[in-house]
C-alpha cells in the first residue's frame, strides 16, 4: 500500500494546524518548540502494577515505582514522504480518533527529590513478538542510581496483542480496546496477514504526543509534580530503525524531543506507512541520520557494523547538525546480560519458552561483553550535550578492510572503535554472532583464553586489576565510560580467578 497522499488543507486543518505538512530545508532549521503537537488521553490501568520489566529486581526496595497507563492519541494523521528527501505529507485518520489506543509504562523515582529531570521514552522492540524494554535492560541500574524517569511506550500492534494472554493476570488488560491498526492493515490482519501487527502508521504521532505529554508535564502527565527538564527518546535494533525515520522525517515537524540515543541501528530506517510486503527502501536521505541540530548519539555493537552503511557517517557538531558514532568492539547485539532478562520475561509474562540453541558449551558461550556500559555512556554524554552545550568525543570507528572485513588483533578481538578493558586488557576472544537459527546471529558468543596464556599476560590478579584500573580510568576522562560503571570493571578484576573461566 502507498501512502504517498495529498494533504486536503479544509479537512486536515484541525489535525495538523501545528504540524506543518510539507517542510523546505530552510523551515526544518527553525526552532520550533512543541507548541502544537496535541496531548493524549491517559488513564492509569487500575490492579497491581505488572511489573513489566523482565529485570529480576524489586525496584520498589530501589526507590523507584511503577506504573502503567492506557494511552488515547489524539487526532492521529498518518504520514508519507513526498519525494526522495525527508519532506513529509500529514493526512488525518479515517477512523474515528479515540479508536487508536496503546499503552505505556512509568517508572520514576519514589521520592520526587531524587529525581534528575530527565525522562527517557523508549519505544519498544518486539522482535520476539512482545513487548522487550531492551535499553531498561541494559541500563537500569546506572538509570535508578542517576535519578532518570523511564517511559516504554508500545508502538506497534505486534506488542498489544499478546496482553490477552497476560499469564500473571488474565483480566489486566480485558475492556480496553487497544489498537493501533490503520484501516488498510486491519483489513489484511483480518485476512490472516500477521505482518499488519508490525502497520507503523499512527507510531509516530503516538511517540509525539507521548513525548509532548512529559515535555508540558501537565495535571494528566504521569510526572506531574515532579521537575521535568529535558525529555529524550531512545530505540534499539527493530525500534533502531524507527528512531532513524522520526529523526528525520517527524522532529523537523514536531520538534519534542531535546535528543536522541539510538542503540544497535542497521543500516536502514522503517517506512512510514502500512507496508505489507516490506518493499520499503529508503533513499541515501532518508537512511542517513540528520536531527537538523537537536543532538543524536548512535551507539553500535560489532554485530551492527556494516562497512558502507549510511549510519557510518561522520561526526558532527553544528548549529544544524549534531552528530557522534560510537562503535564499541567485542559488543554483540544479543549479549548474556540481556538474553536472560528476555527469556525470564517472556516465560513469566507468556509462558513462552525460545530456545537457543547457538553452538554454546564449557568453552564457548554466550558474550558477557557489558554493552551496557557502552549506552550507559551515551546517556551520559547526551545529558551532556544537550544541558550544557559540550560535544561528546568523537569515537574512532572499528577498523575494517576494503571488502569490509572486520580488521582483528592477535587474540581475535576487533581493531579500532571505542575499546572498554574488556578488549584492551582482554581475558577472551569476543565474536559478534553465534551458529544457529532464530536470534543465534545476533548473539555474540566468547572464548575465554587458556590458564596458560592468561598467565603469561597477567602474572597476578592485582596485576591484572592494575590494568583494568588504568584503562577504565582512561576511558572515564575521555567520556566512553562512567564513573559509576568504571567502579563496578575494576571491582569485577579485582575478584577475578584468571582460571580461563573469567567472562
């Protein structure tokens, strides 16, 4: 289906009056503020909270709440490009308004004084065919101990439709009649075409109005009464792809967010419209991530890295460009600390069981490469960028050969990029993907060194902690690493057996 529409100026004049519709190159440079984008309706979803998360942490004993609230969007349009640029037309839903309902969940700190100011929306990944908090996971532990409000917001209709089958409360989620189906892709849903779960129409303005939510911080805001000082918006690998089209085509036009961390983004960007079949391609445009000077922050793993990909494009700092790459070697886009949190979450909240079946044993398992370090940075450095004008470094790239071959070292860890001790004091060989089927190509896997060559690198463990020690330190004065995760690497290898078991 093409959505390439007309916008009719009498009957969209209500839906989009503050949107522009079709924006010149000159016009997506203005500040333009959030000043029209519409509030959604929000009602808290009343019973115990469902703990959402797949963390296995009580955050209550933390600090933190959670909460969880259906959300009604507002005068919903559905969007399309007008040419091969990022140039976008608006025209309004025709089904009635208040049929578009998803859900969100809140968690924030308990005691409004420990709060930072800073909320962070992720639109979650359903790549497993449910809801998956896949940046909470990585990063909720530096997120509770800065004080940051955290909003997942379902953005597809693939993460509404398992909730009938909410195996710790049936009832939760009965009467609400969540949707976010366009016409075009209810109707080939009815036909039994499961692709029209994944219809990204109305996530758009869902994602705004979310956004604008927090950013007014009103009497229906989930956050009321406490100080809210800057909003940004993050998505990881599937939801990567949505982060690239709202960059480019949405904020020049609804301008809510103060920035943007985009985790494990392949080289493409998702359609605007329903697209059934998946012919969507993207032109250099439209792929190649611009946010006309709002800061944006792309953090890769080395199973992300695609040597010509347009997200390889350079770094910058401008009043109309504000960009930084940071390629993390060793990383993999599944790593151990994020696969058990999934499979405990969906088995909890679905009985579902996945099954991987990687190649893994004694010797070879899967990567505990902390990524979450990685993006726990990047959150850092953008809090940075954003409140006080100063620009994150500039990362150097993981080194590939002109075929586009991954460049390794003498222990067959990847060169170049932004290197954590984990690969500079190395204990393990770190490979970005695992044999197998289903999600075993994303999962990294590694190989920890023999005794003997653990030995003879590291004649003692304080030795080894003295150089973890260093390079951490290293990497917290350059900006790659944070002060509260740095603690916890040079903890880590002072506890550590060198026994070719260390991960």
């Amino acid at each position: 289906m093409t959505l390439r529409t007309r916008v009719v100026a009498a009957s969209a004049a209500v839906v989009v009056a503050s949107l522009s519709l079709t924006m010149a190159p000159s016009e997506a440079q203005q500040p333009r503020g959030a000043v029209g984008v519409p509030l959604p309706t929000v009602a808290i979803i009343k019973g115990k909270t469902p703990n959402a998360t797949a963390v296995q942490t009580n955050i209550g004993k933390l600090g933190y709440v959670e909460r969880e609230y259906a959300v009604t969007i507002t005068n919903p349009a559905t969007y399309a490009y007008t040419d091969s640029t990022t140039h976008v037309t608006a025209t309004p839903l025709s089904d009635p308004p208040g049929t578009y309902k998803s859900r969100i969940f809140v968690r924030l700190p308990t005691n409004p004084q420990k709060f930072n100011g800073r909320v962070i929306v992720e639109m979650l990944n359903t790549t497993a065919y449910a809801d998956m908090d896949i940046v909470w996971m990585q990063s909720h532990e530096y997120l509770m101990n800065q004080g940051y409000a955290y909003v997942g917001v379902t953005v597809q209709q693939t993460g509404l439709a398992p909730l009938s089958t909410f195996v710790r409360d049936p009832n939760r989620y009965a009467g609400l009649a969540l949707n976010l189906l366009t016409p075009a892709a209810k109707a080939d849903l009815a036909k039994y075409n499961l692709n029209a779960n994944r219809d990204p129409s109305v996530a758009w303005d869902l994602v705004s109005q979310v956004g604008q939510l927090f950013k007014t911080n009103g009497p229906t805001s989930p956050l009321h009464g406490y100080t809210i000082k800057h909003v940004y918006l993050t998505g990881q690998s599937q939801m990567a792809g949505y982060m690239v089209t709202y960059i480019n085509a949405i904020h020049p036009i609804a301008h809510v967010y103060d920035g943007f961390f985009v985790v494990s983004g392949g080289p493409y960007a998702k359609s605007l419209g329903y697209d059934p079949n998946n012919t969507f391609a993207p032109s250099p445009a439209q792929v190649t991530i611009n946010g006309g000077g709002t800061p944006v922050i792309l953090v890769q793993t080395e199973t992300d890295v695609h040597a010509k990909s347009a997200s390889r494009r350079p770094d910058s700092n401008t009043s109309t460009d504000r960009f930084r790459l940071w390629e993390y070697p060793g990383a993999a886009h599944l790593d151990g600390w994020t696969k058990r949190q999934i499979i405990y979450g969906l088995a909890r909240d679905y009985g579902a069981q996945i099954p991987l079946n990687c190649g893994w044993n004694k010797t070879r398992t899967i990567t505990e490469f902390p990524m979450r370090y990685g993006i726990d940075a990047a959150i850092a450095a953008l809090n940075t960028w954003v409140t006080r004008g100063v620009a994150p470094p500039s990362g150097p790239r993981i080194a590939t050969t002109a075929a586009g071959t991954i460049v390794r070292d003498s222990h067959r860890n990847a060169t170049g990029g932004v290197r954590l001790p984990n690969v500079q004091v190395p204990v393990a060989s770190f490979t970005p993907s695992s044999p197998g089927t289903l999600f075993c190509g994303l999962a990294g896997s590694e190989t920890p060194f023999t005794k003997a060559t653990l030995k003879k690198l590291y004649p003692t463990r304080a030795a080894y902690a003295a150089k973890v020690k260093a390079v951490a330190l290293t990497d917290v004065k350059r900006g790659f690493l944070t002060p509260f995760d740095a603690n916890q690497m040079i903890a880590a290898a002072k506890r550590a057996r060198l026994d070719g078991t260390d991960r």
